[in-house]
C-alpha cells in the first residue's frame, strides 16, 4: 500500500521570528557556488551554509533539560519518543483558549504522540500569532501524563499560557520526560487517528530544545 506524507513543521528562513523576544536567525553562505569553483575540478561546485539562531526557532521539540538542570537533554532522549510513535489528533478550534482535561478525557492517549489542533498556525507570520493563543490548563498536563503519552504538540504559540512564569505543562510533562513539540502546523490535514508521527532533532548534548521536520506518514 502507498504512504502519505504530511509535513507539520513550518520553514525556517532569515528574520523569522518564532516567539518575540527572542533574535531571528541569521542564515548566509560560508561558501558560495561560485566562491568554491576554484577549489575543485571545473563544472564542480558545492555550496555550504551558515547560521546563527536560538535554539527555539521554527517547530521544534523540548527536551527535559529545557527545564530542568541534569535531565535528559537532545542527546539523551530516546528515538522511541520521538519517532515512529503511534498518532492522535485531538481538535479544539473553535474552543477556548485555555484548554482542559475535559477536552481530552474521551481520548486513549497512552503511548501516542498526542497533537493538539487548535488551528492557530493560521496566525503564523502575523502579530495575531504572539497574542492570545491557545494553551494547555495544568490539569490538562497532568491528565496526559497521568494517561501514558508518550509525546505532546500543539500548533501554537507555546503549550503553556506565556503569562504564566510557572509554565505548568512544560513543567509537568518534561518531569515526566514526555517531550514537547510547539508550532505545529497543517494539523488540519492530518487524520484524528491512524498515523505515525517523527520528530527527531540533531543528537547535541546539553540543548534542551532544537528545531526538527515534524511529519505523519499515514
């Protein structure tokens, strides 16, 4: 039987800004196709890359060291929590901003990737994306450890409430080394069940955060 792909992670490019406050990334060439032709036979050519961004940039996964001091970082997270993991969509757009257990209870969540689809990376490239979005309650994190996921997304902003300092959901999760993945994108297209999800950063030690392609293969 064929596949399908579906990719859920947005493009990083130059002067993205992902989360205000934080620097955009600065993406050039080290070497140029043109600058490398005298380096190799002639008609070869070979380009190399250079950036410079903050590790929360684009769609990226959190790791338990996002958060606390000796936990797993990038490195330490097995393969088996982020890739090949059984899917679910869980849907709340239209619904409130502040997302609680209730709207997840008549879910099995145990051993999945759990992908909340708010429908707020619509707002992406907008300033309606930095205000307002949609956010897990604390009971809602805890619910989901406490039912087994073994993965939490969500197409917004950030899974807690940015006017909360104590960031409940990513406390709860990541003590719990569930990783997080945030802005999330094209959930729309993505089945409620049914599908494997991947989203696997670069193996770096003592990073706690890190953009990866995120996608189901249905």
């Amino acid at each position: 039987m064929s596949k399908t792909f579906i990719d859920v992670s947005h493009s990083i490019e130059d002067g993205l800004i992902t989360y205000k406050g934080l620097p955009a990334p600065t993406i050039s060439d080290y070497l140029t196709h043109e600058g490398s032709r005298s380096r190799y036979a002639p008609g070869t050519e070979f380009c190399i890359g250079k950036i410079e961004m903050v590790t929360n940039t684009g769609t990226y996964v959190d790791s338990p060291f996002h958060r606390y001091p000796g936990a797993k970082d990038l490195a330490e997270l097995p393969l088996s929590s982020l890739a090949d993991l059984e899917g679910l969509v869980v849907r709340t757009k239209g619904g409130p901003a502040a997302i609680a257990r209730n709207l997840l209870q008549e879910h099995e969540v145990r051993g999945k990737a759990v992908l909340i689809n708010t429908g707020w990376d619509r707002y992406w490239g907008t300033e309606k994306y930095f205000d307002g979005h949609p956010f897990l309650m604390k009971d809602a994190a805890e619910w989901l450890r406490d039912s087994g996921a073994a993965f939490v997304g969500i197409d917004s902003l950030n899974i807690d409430d940015t006017n909360d300092p104590a960031r409940p959901a990513h406390s709860i999760l990541l003590a719990a080394d569930i990783p997080i993945g945030e802005h999330l994108c094209n959930l729309g297209s993505v089945p409620d069940s049914g599908f494997r999800f991947f989203a696997v950063p670069i193996k770096i030690k003592k990073f706690g955060s890190f953009p990866v392609r995120a996608f189901v293969i249905v």
